[in-house]
C-alpha cells in the first residue's frame, strides 16, 4: 500500500532523523481525552496536533463543525511540529485512522507527499508491547512552505453544481438532459441510517445532499485493530465507481470523509476531492436541497 504502512514498518524507522510521527488522538464526545492520552503516553518522538486547534479553523456560519484553517496558518502549524519539505511524516490515532486520515489529506493539499498513516492505532501498537513513552520530543521548530493543491478540495460552488445536475437529470423523464456519467460522483461517507436521514445525532438536519451514494468510511476496515483492507478488497468495495469518472467525498464535517479519500486513492482512483465543509456545511444554507431515503 503506498499510503498506509504497518506497526513493524515504523518500528523498524522510529529514530530515524527524517521522521516525524504525529499523535492525533481525538474524541468528539470527549475534546480534552486526546492531549490527555498523549502526556501520558505516546509512540516515542511523536508530537501531539489537535483536531480542533490545530488542524481546524474556529466554527463560523458556514464552513462546516471542522473548517479547513488557513493555509499559512496550517503552515506555522505544521513548522512549529517539525515538518518540513524533506520530513517522512507518519500519522496515528486511535480513532479508525479518521483524524490520522484527515492531517494525512490536508498535508496532501497543501503539497507534501511523504506522509503515510499507520495501519493500526496506538492500543494495538501498544498491545503489541512495542515503545511508548511519556517523555516529551524535543522538537526544532522549521519552516514548511505550503505549495497548495486546489485540485484535491471541492468547494460549496462545485458541489451545488453537481448536485443540481443529479436532480435536473432525476426530474428528466424521457431524454436525460445531463449523462451521469460525465458527473462526478458525490460520495457520503456516514453512517447509513444518517445517509437516510432517519436520524441525526450531531447536526440539525437529516438527510443527505441530493444525488449522493452512500459509501460508509467504516466499511473499507476489518477486525478490531483499525486495520484497512488491502487493495484487493478495496477495489473490490469500490467496484461500482468507474475510475475515470471524478468523485467528490463528503461526511459530517470534513473528517470521516478522508478514511474514504485515502482508501480511493490506493484502490486506484486519482481523481478524488474532499468537500471539506461536508454536511454540516451543506445545511449551514438554508437554499440548499435535503434529500432522504435512498437514491432511485
């Protein structure tokens, strides 16, 4: 797998100067329990980054509940945590891989390419009796100069885009007025009965953005230990999705939809953008259409 990589790979790599690895540990449910965990233990080196602090911009009208922070400021971020253009960045949790998965996409977006997320989270490294410490890394702060990558994010414009077209296309009986498989597909990555809308336990609305399938990012592991599937068996789960046709991932907020952007890109799909602002984004406009129930 090129983007994912094992327990005894890292172990194997753990000081080696060009290393950086990044506890990501956060609980929605919890704010505070992921910086907790990591001062008591951690992978030796690693640095802490939250999810909300660190790697999200403070909550606005619209945006979504995790906004993408600004560039420069995720540069001072990223500098300020020791990565830089030449850093092999590893990224962990203990969340699935989603919060790991989501600094793997945005170091992505803004132009690093050598950052990996670890295949399994810190229970099962350290049920594996491999090192954890409490010690603090020293860290040199650097600079990292952000090169973006606008093709990987799609904005609220281009998914209002898409979606009409999904409804125009629905709503065109007998000669489809736009080919759906010209379209790119808009991929929701929660949980099925949310997808429905027959339940919403985070934001104030159910339902989903007309026009999208359902691909839960939970699907593309297996077992207990947040281990992904290989790519065999990812290509199989995403078996129905032409790889030439462009998709747009989205979730609640811009988090849980990485899982899937991560696992595309290593069943082989290329062109793939993150709504960032995701659902929570979507229904921040009153103007935008809820869908509910399956798609026809």
């Amino acid at each position: 797998m090129q983007n994912i990589v094992s327990m005894k790979w890292l172990l194997a790599r753990l000081y080696e100067p060009d290393m950086v690895i990044v506890d990501c540990r956060f609980w929605l449910n919890d704010k505070p329990a992921g910086a907790i965990a990591y001062q008591a233990e951690h992978i030796p080196g690693s640095v802490y980054l939250d999810l909300e602090t660190d790697l999200s911009a403070p909550v606005t009208a619209h945006g979504g509940r995790h906004p993408l922070p600004n560039v420069d400021q995720l540069a001072l971020t990223l500098g300020k945590a020791g990565i830089h253009s030449n850093s092999r960045v590893v990224v962990y949790d203990d969340n699935k891989g989603l919060n790991a998965a989501r600094l793997w996409w945005m170091l992505h977006y803004v132009g690093h390419e050598q950052v990996y997320v670890l295949n399994e989270g810190f229970t099962t490294w350290k049920n594996a009796n491999f090192p954890v410490t409490s010690d603090q890394p020293v860290v040199i702060p650097t600079t990292f100069v952000p090169n973006v990558q606008p093709e990987l994010l799609a904005d609220i414009e281009e998914v209002r885009q898409v979606s009409q077209a999904y409804i125009s296309a629905e709503s065109t009986s007998s000669a489809q007025t736009q080919d759906n498989a010209s379209l790119p597909v808009l991929i929701d990555s929660r949980e099925h009965k949310r997808y429905l809308g027959l339940e919403e336990p985070i934001d104030s609305k159910a339902g989903h953005i007309p026009g999208a399938v359902n691909y839960f990012w939970l699907d593309i592991q297996h077992g207990e230990e947040d281990q992904y599937d290989d790519v065999e068996q990812l290509e199989k789960h995403f078996a129905g999705l032409d790889k030439e046709q462009p998709i747009i991932v989205y979730c609640g907020s811009g988090v849980s939809a990485c899982p899937n952007v991560l696992a595309l890109n290593e069943a082989g799909y290329k062109n793939v953008k993150l709504y960032s602002g995701s659902w929570s984004d979507w229904i921040s406009y009153e103007e935008n259409l809820v869908a509910t129930g399956e798609e026809k």
